[in-house]
C-alpha cells in the first residue's frame, strides 16, 4: 500500500520504496474513491462494499497485482462517516499489506455536500531478498534477512460534490518511511515536498433521457518526483451502462467497461496499455472491480456515479 496504494512502479528499489513515490492509481476511481480520499466516505448515502482486483502488464515477471477491500458509509446523523479499507500490493520481491481506518465529517451546503477526512493505519512491508537478482554482491541491503516491518500511514482529504458536480482534493499516504542502508532500519519522516496530492473533478451532462456524458480530470503531483494527468470520457447508457476511456500523459490508454446490474450492484473492467517500448514486454493491465450497496435511499432521484 505505503506510496503505491493501486499498481506499483516495478523495478523499485527496498531503498526507493521506503520514499515517497508518485502514487500511481486504478483506471476505476470512480467506484473507489475511499482509495484516493478518506472524505469520500459515506458519499453514497448508503453502506458501500468495494472489491478490486488489478494485474498490471500481464506477460512481465514480477509485474504489480493489488487487491483492496472497502467498505464505508454514514453512521445514524448522516454527518458522519466511517470506512476501512484494506489492500495488499505484489510487485517484484515486495510486498505489502495495509489497513486504513476512515474518518469523515459531511457538512450540508445550499448547493452539495462538503465532507472533510481523515485516514490512520499500518502498512505491513516484507521484501524476499532470495528473489532478488543483483550483479553487486556488495549491496548492503542484501545483507540483511527478510523481515516484515510495520509503517504507520496517514491521509488527508475533502470532497464536495452534488448531482451533477463533484471535485475533491486528498494527500494520500503522506508519510516517508526512508531506510538506513546501513543497517536495514527505517525511519519516520514528514516532507510536504516529497508527499503525494490527488486532485479529481467531473461533471454530469444530460444530453437525452437515455444518454449522460461524464467528463472528468485527476491530476497526481509528487513534487519531488512527478506529475500526471488522466483524463476520461464516460457514456452512461439509460443509467446502467457505462462506456469510457482514459488518457494519461504517462502514455497509458484504458477502455472501461461498467454495468449496473440493478441499484445495488456494479461492476466493472477495464484493459490498459501502455504507449511506449514497454509494450513490446507486456500484454496490457486488467482490471476488475465490484460495487455492493446495501441500502438505496428513495429520496435520490437517480443513481450516485460519484
């Protein structure tokens, strides 16, 4: 989880990994915002359960797989909101296992809905050093036996959104956890320059009775490391079926494919691939991901997208 909460950057050094990294994210967000943002807990009005399983570049050893559990909704009041969410990430010799506790606070606007947030939990972090191939036998890191080391994790975050409108702005997993290459420790740090910032947006358009176009934005920013930006288009079909696509400046295209099966059941695919000589390697990303609601409340006129 521990700076790479979705699919991990391969070929990260144990060293690089106890950093802050540009977090890199699934191509579903939408359906798992509790992901990128402990404020997005209990939007849906309702108890959520969130299931999500990624493989990304098929074909390449080693290559990330993430798994994360969610579930989150609004206690009695409404104005407040709990989540948990669960995830673990394989990638190369690595991995990593975390749990988050979310905490949100709604604050009802004339126009939407604000909601400030919170996350606290632990990441477990266990690195195989018997898988890893390297030229220099000196490295001090491979001195040292595989061992599973706790992390703490904080994130920070609000969102506000109404029917037609959302935005919401997350500093996801902001501690740094830099290892002592001397003797294989880590340490507990806090740089706003190295933390990672997620900033996402869309709008709903009615363009008939039967057809919506959703055009949203998420922009990530390390600024020790990294910007990106995705950019996607969503048709939504008679409120069931969902068609769209993302862009990445990072050169990555994804197809989505979402169906919902009734109010309370989603479910969704999408198939990446990366534009770049990596291509050459791997046979894309796949994606899955499902979406339970256990109770729909009747005063919504039409579904939640987001």
């Amino acid at each position: 989880m521990h700076k790479r909460i979705f699919h991990m950057i391969l070929l990260l050094s144990i060293g690089g990994a106890a950093s802050a990294q540009l977090l890199p994210l699934l191509d579903q967000y939408h359906m798992n915002g509790l992901a990128i943002n402990p404020a997005y807990a209990g939007s849906q009005d309702a108890l959520n359960i969130e299931m999500h399983s990624r493989k990304q570049w098929v074909g390449f050893e080693g290559s990330p797989r993430t798994l994360t559990f969610s579930m989150h909704g609004p206690m009695r009041e409404k104005k407040v909101n709990l989540g948990i969410i669960v995830m673990s990430d394989k990638y190369g010799s690595n991995l990593e296992t975390g749990f988050l506790f979310n905490y949100a606070y709604r604050i009802e606007m004339r126009n939407g809905k604000l909601s400030l947030g919170m996350a606290a939990g632990v990441t477990s972090f266990l690195s195989d050093m018997d898988a890893i191939r390297f030229i220099d036998t000196g490295d001090l890191l491979l001195q040292y036996p595989a061992k599973r080391v706790f992390m703490p994790e904080f994130s920070l975050g609000s969102y506000f959104h109404s029917d037609r409108f959302y935005i919401g702005l997350s500093m996801p997993l902001f501690l740094s956890h830099p290892v002592n290459e001397s003797n294989g420790r880590y340490s507990l740090g806090f740089n706003l320059a190295a933390a990672n910032y997620i900033l996402v947006g869309g709008y709903l358009f009615r363009i008939s009775e039967d057809f919506e176009l959703l055009p949203s934005m998420l922009l990530r920013t390390n600024p020790a490391n990294n910007t990106q930006l995705d950019l996607n288009c969503t048709g939504i079909f008679r409120e069931r079926i969902w068609l769209g696509t993302t862009i990445r400046t990072n050169g990555n295209l994804s197809v989505i494919l979402q169906l919902r099966v009734n109010q309370q059941f989603r479910v969704g695919y999408s198939y990446g691939y990366e534009i770049s000589e990596l291509s050459n390697y791997q046979q894309g990303s796949h994606e899955v991901i499902l979406v339970y609601s256990f109770k729909y409340m009747l005063e919504v006129v039409s579904p939640r997208y987001f």
